[in-house]
C-alpha cells in the first residue's frame, strides 16, 4: 500500500468515499446530508492523501496543514490498517502535533483514534443542529 498526494483527476473517486463511508456509518445523520460535492469544496483549502493498493484507492484524509488538522479521514476498506497508514503519513508532513473533531457518537472513530494515541482535549458542538464533537489531539 502507497500513502500519496491524491491526483486531481482522483479527487472524485476520494469524495465518493468520503461520501459513501459517511452514510454507512454516520447513521444517527440523515443521509442526504453528506454528499460528495462538501468534500470537493473543501478540498480546494486543504492537503488530499490517497492511500492506493494495485491502483484502487482504499482511503482517504485531507489535512488543513496551517493548524496540522485532519478534516477527513475516511477508509473504503476497514480492518487492514489503512487508517492507520494514513496517520502515519499525515504525522510525517505535519509540523507539530496532529489534531481532529471527531463527532461525539462516532464511537468506532474515536476508539481507533485513541488506539493510534489521540487524546480528547476539548468538547463542543456544531451549530444547529448540534451536533457533538471531541476534539482528539496526538
């Protein structure tokens, strides 16, 4: 598995996995409320990896390098350390510790977080809705 800067033209294919990981997991949302298009609009301010295996894209993160934030961090394959690459890439470009919101019933998220050695340093919400969030930092 390769951990790269995504190309332009995979920046469709990495939405489309922000997109469809997010319905699968993100069940408390409605689903008509993560669409591609969110992911394309912020990735035009932040850093957009691709972690790549026998020329498919397994996962995804883009990263907001002026404050080493992870906007996203979204796996197409769980459970074969995908995640995990991805961090791992992200902490060797970033320039000090790494940080996330990670939404408050994000359960799975927030146990992998914790496993690879984040901490919670901070809780909030967003606007209305409200959703809840930590925010983790390693």
């Amino acid at each position: 598995m390769q951990v790269r800067a995504a190309r332009f033209e995979e920046l469709p294919i990495a939405a489309a996995i922000y997109q469809q990981v997010l319905r699968e997991t993100f069940t408390w949302l409605p689903a008509s409320s993560h669409n591609a298009q969110d992911f394309l609009d912020w990735a035009r301010e932040e850093e957009v990896y691709v972690a790549v295996e026998a020329g498919r894209i397994l996962g995804v993160a883009a990263f907001f390098r002026p404050s080493n934030f992870i906007h996203s961090l979204y796996v197409a394959e769980r459970g074969r350390g995908v995640g995990r690459a991805l961090l791992g890439h992200l902490q060797s470009v970033a320039d000090g510790p790494l940080s996330l919101k990670c939404q408050t019933a994000n359960r799975r998220a927030q146990a992998f977080y914790r496993r690879e050695g984040f901490r919670v340093v901070e809780e909030g919400a967003d606007p209305p809705p409200g959703v809840p969030w930590l925010r983790m930092r390693r």
